[in-house]
C-alpha cells in the first residue's frame, strides 16, 4: 500500500521541470568535518539535468564539498500538510571555479526560471570569489500531497 501511494503522488517529469522553474531557492544540505549535516537555502536553477548555484569559494557548504561531495537538495513549497509537494535529490556536487563559469551561472538563472530577479551589479563584482557548484543528481524523490485529494 506505502508503494502505492509513494507513485501515487510522485511528480512527473514534466510536472518537477515544471516545479524547478516555479521555485527559486532549494535546501543544500552538505556534511560538515563532524559528519553532521549542514543545510543552507541557496538559490538555484536546474538545466539539462543539473542544478546550478553560486557560492563563495570559501564558504562552509564549498569546504564541506571539497572534503565530500555527496550532497542533498530539497526543493519544496506548501504549508498545510494535503498542499504540500516537494523533491529531494541526492548526488554529488562538482565545484566550477573559473568566473567564467560563474558569470554563465549568473546569466543561466535569469533563463531557467520563471520569475527570476535580474543579476545585480554587486553579484557581478563578486564573480572572480566565487564558484558554481553544479550537482548531478543521483536519486530523486518527489511527493505532491494534492494528488491524494485530502486523504492522507
């Protein structure tokens, strides 16, 4: 029955392409040094396949990454519990450190989704610091609880 309502409620490609477009800011979640977890909002944006964000390269999420790349995502919206949908994905985390990179990462967001704010002029100065953290994914988990029609 559990595996039944989990594909149930499952988004479909279309409806997660969909969803990446809509949200702006996702959940990192990396290990720090300790082995625990470390969970940041980042904005984002996801293009063929991947998830993009910006970051300074010495920040401790990069830190964390550097030592192990596997990371967590979470994408999600809702606030009664039969509207809430969601996707969590799992997979290692590539770190692009030439500005390059970053002012690609800058101008990609402004494309990918929906109601994207225009790149600032203090992001742009900031580039030759920064890194794009690109993160393939591995597994994906997806749920929109407003597929059960208010039974749960």
């Amino acid at each position: 029955m559990a595996t039944n309502r989990r594909q149930q409620i499952q988004l479909s490609p279309d409806e997660q392409a969909a969803f990446f477009r809509e949200r702006k800011k996702a959940a990192l979640a990396t290990i720090d040094k300790d082995g625990f977890p470390h969970v940041v909002a980042m904005n984002y944006f996801a293009r063929a396949g991947a998830f993009y964000m910006t970051s300074y390269g010495k920040a401790q999420k990069v830190v964390n990454i550097r030592r192990n790349p596997k990371v967590a995502l979470m994408i999600e919206a809702g606030d009664e519990y039969a509207e809430l949908r969601g996707v969590m994905i799992r997979g290692r985390c590539e770190i692009l450190e030439d500005e390059a990179s970053v002012r690609a990462a800058f101008e990609g967001r402004t494309g990918a989704q929906a109601n994207a704010s225009p790149v600032q002029p203090g992001a742009l100065a900031s580039a030759p610091k920064r890194v794009v953290l690109k993160i393939v994914p591995e597994k994906v988990v997806s749920w929109d609880h407003r597929k059960l029609g208010g039974r749960y």
